[in-house]
C-alpha cells in the first residue's frame, strides 16, 4: 500500500489499536494474537495498528515489534496494518525500517524517549524517519512531541510520506490551527485516551476519525457510536457516552496507566484473555473487574 493509498484507507472510517497478547511469563503469545487481529478485522475498522500506544508499543523491544507485525498482517486479510515505532531517532529509524521490512502498510511514530526537544530537533528526527522508509508515516502528537502547525507544514514539503497527524494533546485551538493551515495534506486523527468522549469536539475542529481503544472489546457498540457520530444521531451519541463511556472513564481514571489495561480486563470480561500487561503497568484489582462486568453487561 503506497502512502497516499493509506492516508485514503485512514481517513475513511474508525481505528484501533489490537492489545499485545501476553502469556502469564510475559512473552508475546502470538497465536491469541493473530486470533484476535482476525476477530477485530471483521468488524470493519479501516486500519488496524499493530504495536501501538493500546498495543503496549513501550514494553516491546525492538526484536518483538516486526514479530506482531507479522502476526497481524497474516491475520487481519485487507485490513491495513500500521506500525508503531519510537524512541530517539536512531532507534526509531531502526523499528521503522524493520516494520516496513515485517511487512506494515505505515508507521505511527510515538514521542521520542524523555527529552523535550525544540521544533528544529523534533523536525529533524520525524524527517529521519520518513527518509529511512518508503510507506506512509504519521505522527503522534502528544507528551514531549508537541508539532507546530508551521514545523507540520515544513515536514509536509519535504517528506512526501508524512501522511497524518495524529493529537493526543486535547488542545483544540492547536488542532484547528494545523487542520485550517494544512488542510488536505495530511489525514487527521484524534488520539486522546478513550477518545469518543472528546469526538464531538474533534470533529467540529475537522478531525473526523479516531483511534478506539474500546474496539477492541465491544467492537460493535464502538462502531455504532461512531456512525451515530458521523450521521448526526444525537441521542445515540449520548445514550452511549452516558451509559457505557462516562462510567468506563471514570474507571479508567483510578490508576496510572489503566487506559491500556482496563482494554485487557475488557478482552478479560468477555473471555477473551490477552493475557497480562507488562510491568511498569499494573492489571485491574477483583474489585475494578466486577465493575467492569457491569459496565460492559449494561452496553449489551
């Protein structure tokens, strides 16, 4: 798939990023993955990112992430697969180039690791990564990754692969900036944790697609809310935020990192076990699972 094939592919419906199965010794369990990346692909997501931010992209090393990128191009048919790659430039040029070697239609590429870096330096390193490969790239806006729309649109001029941009910042000002100033040029995506609670503000700001994290478990509520959310349905919209997503993020927000593992105890809830998450995170408490039950029993 060449980047202007992909950028069409992503903006033209939702997005999710498949959990990283583990076994209870923490090595990738590549079967329940590839089981998983094929149950997610039949629900009509219109890119799947493998080895992302939900994918636990942070605990994987190097070696691992060409590994479930195989997994899920083998798994998910036609449905796109985007890459995760990262850290300081050298090493994300290396995930990068392995990715695309593995066999990815794109690469997502997170924050470099800890420093904070001037717009020259974060120009130099998304520039590094988009020369080293040939498939499409976007950028994950967030942390200590904060793009201008004037950096955005130098980077636009000279990487002809630089195809999205993806905000997991929240400042909706920022985004409008860059969607007014960049216009077409790139495909945007919304990127905050559980994002279909911001969606109606993304939307009105001209960032009509999003990464659901939530997808991975109630792939077709998650669809539903997001063509309620297309078409205009405004009590679906509601109904949902009010009855599945506010309780849901109100869980989410008892612990650091819960954002990844209440999506596991999801998969967790219905059976579905993707197995653990890597330390530094932790897993649910017995307590916050029963919760979830409930959570999850009273969407249907």
């Amino acid at each position: 798939m060449n980047p202007n094939e992909l950028k069409q592919a992503v903006g033209s419906g939702l997005l999710s990023f498949p959990v990283t199965h583990f076994n209870q010794d923490l090595s990738f369990d590549e079967a329940k993955y590839r089981g998983h990346v094929e149950w997610l692909a039949g629900y009509d997501a219109a890119a799947l990112f493998a080895a992302g931010g939900t994918g636990e992209f942070f605990s994987l090393n190097p070696a691992e992430i060409p590994q479930v990128v195989r997994a899920a191009k083998a798994a998910a048919g036609s449905t796109p697969i985007v890459s995760g790659t990262g850290y300081g430039t050298s090493l994300a040029v290396e995930i990068a180039r392995s990715a695309e070697k593995a066999g990815a239609d794109g690469l997502l590429l997170l924050p470099p690791y800890l420093m904070f870096a001037e717009q020259a330096g974060l120009i130099a390193h998304v520039k590094a990564v988009c020369k080293a490969v040939g498939i499409g790239v976007i950028v994950y806006n967030r942390d200590n990754a904060v793009l201008t729309a004037e950096s955005l649109s130098r980077l636009a001029d000279e990487c002809p692969n630089l195809i999205g941009y993806k905000d997991g910042v929240g400042d909706v000002d920022k985004v409008i900036e860059i969607t007014t100033t960049l216009k077409d040029r790139l495909v945007y995506v919304g990127g905050m944790p559980t994002h279909e609670v911001y969606a109606q503000a993304y939307f009105a700001a001209g960032v009509t697609t999003y990464s659901s994290a939530v997808f991975n478990f109630v792939p077709l509520l998650a669809q539903r809310f997001y063509a309620a959310l297309r078409g205009g349905d405004q009590a679906t919209v509601d109904a949902v935020l009010k009855d599945f997503f506010f309780p849901l993020v109100s869980l989410r927000n008892r612990r650091k990192g819960y954002a990844v593992s209440i999506i596991k105890a999801g998969l967790r809830v219905l059976g579905k076990d993707p197995g653990p998450v890597r330390p530094p995170l932790v897993d649910l408490t017995k307590e916050e699972m029963a919760i979830l039950e409930k959570i999850v029993a009273a969407a249907g």
